[in-house]
C-alpha cells in the first residue's frame, strides 16, 4: 500500500445550533486540514510513473478546496432566520451555507467527500479545530 500526506489551513467562523456551551456563540478556528491518499499500485505511465499522484496535483486540489472555506461563515442551513442572513450578506460578509451541523466530525466528512469528487484517492481526513483536538473520517 501506498500513501501521500499533505495539509492546508483555512480561517473560518462557526457556531453550532442546539448546543448547549461555548460554541453555541459564534467563535472562529484556524482549521488544520490533513489529507490521507491511498492507492494499492504507483502509477503505470506517462509524467506520474511510479508515483501515487504528483505532490504538486495533490496539493493545488486540498490547498483550492481549503480557500472555498477560507475567511468565511460556516452556517449550518436553516440555523439562522433568511432576515439576518440577507443583513449578513447586505454587510458584505461571506456566509457558506451547509446542509449539516458544522462540527469537526461533519467537516472532516465534508473536505473528505469533495477531494474525493476531484479525483483525489482520499483515504482519510483528519480536521483539526483546535492544536490538540482533531476530528477524523476515514473510509
């Protein structure tokens, strides 16, 4: 088996909804994003032989989807009322709107899912929200 490592951070705000703490109040992370491949066979051919993917592919793929992220609200949808998200928006802050909870574990699932649909042989995802806190998903 073989594998790749890399990782990418992003600053983003979040809050969660029906939570009962700290982080029911919005509150910011410099997420720390690392990205698993895992492929069983190195490529066969052209510029990529005997590689899993070239590092500089594997990094512009985590590294674009960490930006999409990047200095933005993480808002769970339906958490807050279409009248203070149009304020938010008329203010000129980016908003991300997202069908789940915005937990570590479902952020993980979420960049996990996404790398995979650019192609990326993502084997695992581990999503830091704090130095020593990470949630992971793996398949």
């Amino acid at each position: 088996m073989y594998g790749l490592k890399t990782e990418a951070c992003f600053d983003s705000a979040h809050f969660l909804t029906d939570y009962y703490g700290k982080c029911e109040n919005l509150h910011g992370h410099r997420w720390r994003m690392v990205v698993y491949l895992r492929c069983e066979e190195l490529q066969q051919a052209g510029t990529m032989r005997d590689m899993v993917l070239d590092f500089g592919v594997f990094k512009q793929g985590v590294r674009e989807f960490a930006s999409e992220l990047d200095h933005t609200l993480l808002v769970e949808e339906g958490s807050l009322s279409p009248t203070t998200i149009s304020c938010l928006e008329d203010e000129g802050f980016s908003l991300t709107m997202l069908p789940f909870r915005t937990t570590a574990e479902n952020l993980a699932r979420y960049a996990f899912e996404r790398l995979c649909d650019r192609g990326l042989p993502v084997s695992r995802v581990d999503m830091y929200e704090t130095p020593n806190n990470c949630a992971i998903y793996a398949e």
